[in-house]
C-alpha cells in the first residue's frame, strides 16, 4: 500500500498542469474609429488565464472578431507596438499642412483598460475576467 502511494505521488508531482490549461478567463475587445465614433468591432473572447493583450488580439482573429493585426517590436523593456488592426494602420502626416505649429502629428492606435487609459503596453497588459480591452484609432499632435 506504501509503494502504491509512493508511486501515486511521484506520478502527481512530475504531471504539472500547463498554466495555460489552468483556466481561462474572458474579456471584451472593443476596437474603434474615434473620429466617426463608430465601434469598428467587439466581440468577447475567452483566453487562458495570464494571457496579454496580443493573446486577446490572436483569439479575436480566430473568433473572426477581428481579420488581422500588425506589431513593431522594439524589443528590450519597449516590447511590442500595434501599428495595424484589419490593414487600418498608424500614420505620421506631414506637420507643414496644419493650421497651428505642431513637432510631430499623426494616428496610433490608444489602448484602454476599462475605459482607462493603460498604464502598461499590450505586451505586459494581464487579461483578468471581465476586462474591456479597448483600442481606438485616433489622431494625435505634439506641439512645438
């Protein structure tokens, strides 16, 4: 009976569970448009406990939430940078045709958490149940 024991706890020690396979949790992506105030897509996506916020990216696309999304990876603490959601991408726009002196204008895509905005990029972002991811392509200026 020992051995039987013995061997049942070696077997349960050396079989981990994956945390992927821990769980899952799921969170609302709700990509936009700012400047027509239209919601371009949202959807609910469930993903393994843990997950970032290119993880949520990957499920929408599987979910055909989404079609497909872009990244710049600046590597080192800077990480990943989303350019692109279905071939909408950021753009740097020449400075010379606004009315006010600006150093730098163009769009990204601003990313929210719960209608906050993140303090963290997509890449360290952690998916907690019931989260609203949110990114809304916009325009933004730097002035001079």
């Amino acid at each position: 009976m020992t051995k039987r024991l013995f061997v049942l706890a070696a077997i349960a020690a050396s079989t981990t569970i994956p945390a992927q396979a821990a769980g899952s949790v799921t969170v609302t992506l709700d990509v936009s448009i700012a400047d027509d105030g239209v919601d371009h897509a949202v959807c609910d996506v469930a993903v393994p406990t843990g997950s970032d916020g290119f993880n949520v990216l990957d499920a929408a696309v599987a979910a055909g939430c989404i079609d497909s999304y872009d990244a710049i990876d600046f590597g080192g603490a800077y990480g990943r940078f989303l350019t692109c959601i279905d071939e909408i991408c950021g753009q740097d726009a020449p400075t010379w045709a606004l009315p006010v002196p600006v150093a730098y204008v163009g769009t990204t895509w601003n990313f929210t958490i719960d209608d906050a905005y993140a303090s963290v990029g997509l890449e360290t972002y952690v998916a907690h149940a019931g989260d609203e991811l949110g990114l809304t392509y916009a325009t933004y200026a730097f002035t001079a």
